[in-house]
C-alpha cells in the first residue's frame, strides 16, 4: 500500500497520545475497538499489545472496513473486523469467541473519510444525497426522513439532538422548500438552512446542528450508545478500562451518567472526574477535534 494511502486512511484520529496512556495497553492484551473507522487509534494500539495482542474492531460502514483492513495488516499483531453496530457488542463477542477483554475505545466521531465524501452525504459544504447513513446497507436515510416528517416532529427533533435554538423557525423554512421545491441535495438542505436564521458572526456554520441533528436521528446514535454502555462492563476484566470520545454535549452526557450509575453500583471507578480536551496544538492541526471530550473509567 502507497504511503499516500496510508496517510488517507488514518485521517487524523483524536487525542491518541490521551488514549493509549489511559488505557494502560500491555503486550499480549485483547483490546475492543467499538468505531475501528479508518484504523487511526487502532494502528497504534496494536503497536503496544504485539506480538500476542489482539485488536477487535467493529464499525458500522463495510466500505471502510475494506480499507482498514488492508491499512492494518502487516503490523506483526492479530486483529478481526465486524461489520455491525457497536451496541451489538455482546454477539461480536460472542462470533470473536471472546468472553472478556483488557481495555475499550469508543471513539464517537464521524470519520473524516465519510465526511469528506460528498456522496455520503454528511456534509453541508459538498453537494451530495442527503444520506447520512453510517451503515449504507441501511435502507433510511435522512431524506426518507425528511420526506415524512411533520414541521412540528422537526422543530422537536431539531432542538432535542441539535440544541438548535432557531429549530421553529428552520422547520417551518425546510417544510416550506419541500411543498415548493422538493428536498435534492445537501448543499440546498444547506442554503435553505441559512437563509432562515438571523446573519451573525459564529464560529460554525448554520447548517451544522441541523445536520447533526438529523444523522443522529437516522442512524440512531444515541439509542445505541445508551444500549452499549449499559451492556459492556460484562464484557471487561478487573482494571480494564474503558475511554470513550464524544464530540457534542448530549454524548458527552449519556457517557458521563452512565460511568456515574456504573461507579454508585461499584462496577466502574471513574478516572477522569472531568472530561479531558486536546491541546492546543493538536486543535492547530486538526480543527475537527476541538469539541472532543475524552472521559474514563476503570472496571472494579
């Protein structure tokens, strides 16, 4: 494989320097990678657990495990991908022949190869689909969504996964535009977004809770991080620890609750009593990593 490629598929993982020292990575350990995604962390994990480690990875998108997983072979240490949703991680386990493993990543971010695909149709910036699946051998994606949905549900579904606080009157745009026009292409979505809220000087751009709002919805992001957490301590040694990067608040809540319930049961100790964020440096180099937050715990 090219180096070219190499550099392609890595696409700058997120504080992996944070990562590989909390989660205490010994040779020899069987470690759970539940976003494998282009195999940033994964790489470098499987560096520290040769020769007679093993990497687990399970990622929603089968095109991208395609990729990683020539990215990942010849590193001197084992690995097996699933393609599957990460809350399905007891019947991975259970077709890995695993029963528990030293340490867990969950890295919540949409990885920068499927972003920067304009017929995945994540971004507001290239015209494309409004697809937003993760996983493209589904058959919903956000067009279908908004294909049925009311203005009323939209406003709701706005405000509750976006934490848009133009979402009434966005709603009203975008339902209006699909009686006229019809809802096409991503770059529309985007304009249509725009041109309802008030102009004013902000870091992100209008379209951005929006469309955040509407790949949680389709993919059922939440639900599924909420299902995950609740199951995956079963699967976790004593002192295996598990890390977990959100990149929005309503995340970043779910995972901080849950390690709470999980430490007031005296199934988790929390490591970091608050989030970690990356440097300043790092936030330099990749602009998409400034809204990470990296929280711990240690199974007890």
């Amino acid at each position: 494989m090219s180096n070219n490629t190499e550099d392609r598929l890595l696409h700058e993982p997120v504080m992996v320097e944070e990562v590989l020292e909390y989660l205490c990575l010994r040779p020899g350990n069987v470690i759970l990678d539940c976003t494998v995604g282009g195999g940033g962390h994964a790489g470098k994990i499987m560096e520290k657990i040769k020769p007679d480690g093993c990497l687990i990875g399970i990622d929603r998108d089968s095109e991208m495990l395609n990729m990683t997983k020539q990215y990942l072979s010849n590193r001197g240490c084992s690995f097996r991908l699933y393609h599957a949703n990460y809350s399905d991680v007891d019947e991975v386990l259970k077709m890995a022949n695993i029963d528990k493993v030293h340490g867990v990543l969950l890295d919540l971010g949409v990885s920068s190869l499927q972003f920067d695909r304009a017929e995945r149709g994540f971004s507001f910036s290239k015209e494309g689909p409004i697809d937003m699946r993760m996983d493209r051998s589904a058959s919903f994606m956000a067009q279908d969504l908004l294909r049925k949905i009311s203005e009323r549900e939209l406003q709701e579904l706005l405000k509750k996964y976006g934490e848009e606080r133009w979402s009434k009157r966005i709603a009203r745009r975008i339902i209006k535009e699909r009686s006229v026009r019809g809802l096409k292409s991503t770059t529309q979505l985007a304009r249509v977004i725009e041109g309802a809220v008030p102009v004013k000087r902000s870091k992100i751009h209008p379209a951005t809770r929006v469309f955040q709002a509407l790949r949680i919805a389709v993919n059922r992001e939440l639900e599924s991080l909420e299902i995950f957490l609740d199951k995956i301590h079963n699967f976790m040694v004593t002192g295996a620890r598990i890390v977990v990067i959100s990149f929005h608040s309503l995340e970043d809540r779910i995972v901080k609750n849950s390690f709470i319930k999980m430490e007031d049961k005296n199934v988790f100790h929390i490591v970091t009593k608050k989030p970690l964020r990356p440097n300043a440096s790092e936030i330099e180099k990749n602009v998409r990593s400034r809204s990470a937050k990296l929280r711990v715990a240690e199974r007890i």
